[in-house]
C-alpha cells in the first residue's frame, strides 16, 4: 500500500492530505455556471416559487445592497427596487447615493413616490449635518426646504409627518413646522390637542397669526377637559392680539362666550377688546352683563 502510493507521487500525483502542494479548486466561472444550472432546474420544478431575490426584509447589508444594486441593473425600470435600495442606502448612510438611486422617482405621485421623496429628503438633511459649514451645507440645507415644501403638498401619514417634522425642527425651519404639528394634530386623534397647540406656537414664532389662533381654536375644541379648552380659546384670542388685529380678537372672543356664555374672563377681555376697536355700544353692552351679575363691583360700575 505505502509503496504504491509512493509510486502514485512518483508520477507526479500529489496526496490530497500532504500540506505541499497546490489544492484543486472549482473556478468563478464554473461556480457561476453551476449556480445557473442549479437555479434553471429549481425553476422548472417548482415555477411557482420565486428564488430570484433573497429575503430583503431584514436590517439592510452592504451584501443585501450590493445584490439590490446588480439586479437593478437587470431591471432599471423597476420602481418598487429601485425605492427599496435608495431606502438601504439612506441606512446605511450611503447618502449621496440614495439621492442619485431616487432621482428618477421624485416626479411620480402616489404611495411610491411620497416614500421616495421622504427618503430623498432624509438623506439631504443627513448631508447637511455631515457637511462642514460652508457653501455647499447651505446649499443642502436651501435643498432640504424646497424638498419639505414639495412634500407638504403630498397627503402624509403620522410616520412620515413625524419624520419631516424633525427634520424640520432641526433645520429651523419654523414656518413650515406649524404646518407639521398641525397636520399631525389631524393624524394621531390621541394627542391631537396638544399637537394643534405646539403648531400653533410655531405659526406665532413665524408671525403667522391667523393660523395661530386658528390651531389655538382646534386645541380648544380638541381638549380633555374645560379648563383646557377655555385656557386654548384665550390663546387663540390673544395671537390675533399679538398680530395687531383687536378686531379679530375681538370676533374670537365672542366666539368663545358663546360657548362660555357665563364665563366672566372672556367677558372681561371682550369689554377690553370692544373698547380698544372703538365699539362703544357693545363695550356697554358688555359691561352691563357684568354689572348685572355683580351689582355691587365698583371696577364694572365705574367703567
């Protein structure tokens, strides 16, 4: 035995257990023809399984990327693929690449491209926070806002508002995260009041005073308690005050009594508000109310 495998090397065999020697090994191309080979033969028994796409529903991967990538390729007009590497790569922090993978979808309305225009401005933001102060971070900056303005014009969800509205609380993009807060007010019902009172203190940081009051208002009418919804109704009447127009707070006001008929603050402040647009007769008016239900206060008498 031992001389006919030394008679085996002697012809210039090798032993495949010796450490000498260079190994025998399949080459890239034979590898690839096998895997088609194997992937035809699994296709025409089972048809109706589809082996063409690993599960990409996990945590994204350079691999699972780079394989996104290649079939791309092999289906540039994929809409869905396209979205769903441009969505990996946002991820995965390839940021410059997402928006090139997203470009050709920023035009399309529906489901498909809002997600697209969402991711697209995701990576935006995060090219701006990783660019050095300069020209070219406030130019992703001045891109991001025009990107958030184009979205507001989609119909969102709670998920994306919630994402745009932090993108735009961190690019100080005051005016339109009022719109934000507002609109998430309308898409979580649980905390609806409280979502229409931050965005109606972002519409006052931006001097939008008529959609101040008016998101103070919807507060009002939102709140889970009446304590809550006549402190909102004040705010509202007081953000016209703040925007120089006692008319309209005046109208606000008025608004609210009837709501609050025997509330004596609101009428109060609709005396002070009569008076201030020179509306001598509903001042009276007004006053005597109060004179009414407290005969004997000489502040009301005197007046």
């Amino acid at each position: 035995m031992r001389q006919d495998l030394s008679a085996h090397k002697g012809r210039g065999e090798r032993d495949p257990l010796s450490g000498g020697g260079r190994n025998r090994l399949l080459r890239p191309t034979t590898i690839v023809l096998l895997a088609v080979a194997v992937g035809s033969m699994l296709l025409l028994l089972f048809p109706e399984v589809d082996f063409s796409e690993p599960n990409l529903s996990g945590k994204p991967t350079e691999l699972t990327t780079d394989y996104l990538r290649v079939l791309l390729r092999s289906k540039p007009d994929d809409k869905s693929l396209r979205l769903l590497l441009g969505q990996n790569q946002l991820k995965l922090g390839h940021l410059k690449g997402c928006r090139k993978t997203l470009q050709p979808l920023l035009h399309l309305k529906g489901s498909l491209g809002m997600q697209a225009r969402v991711a697209y401005l995701e990576a935006t933001s995060s090219l701006f926070h990783r660019l050095a102060k300069g020209d070219a971070a406030e130019e992703a900056r001045a891109g991001a806002k025009a990107q958030l303005g184009r979205l507001l014009k989609d119909p969102l969800g709670g998920v994306e508002l919630e994402k745009l509205t932090q993108i735009s609380l961190e690019l100080g993009f005051d005016r339109h995260t009022g719109e934000l807060y507002d609109r998430l007010g309308a898409a979580k019902p649980s905390k609806r009041s409280n979502w229409y009172a931050i965005a109606a203190r972002w519409y006052l940081a931006a001097g939008r005073y008529a959609e101040a009051s008016r998101a103070y208002l919807r507060a009002s009418t939102t709140a889970g308690s009446r304590g809550e919804a006549l402190a909102r109704g004040r705010q509202a009447i007081e953000a016209w005050v703040q925007g120089n127009r006692p008319d309209r707070a005046l109208s606000v006001c008025r608004g609210l009594l009837a709501r609050f008929p025997r509330n004596v603050v609101l009428l109060e402040r609709a005396v002070e508000l009569a008076l201030a647009n020179n509306e001598q007769g509903l001042a009276l008016d007004l006053n005597g109310q109060l004179v009414k239900r407290f005969p004997r206060n000489r502040r009301y008498i005197e007046r």
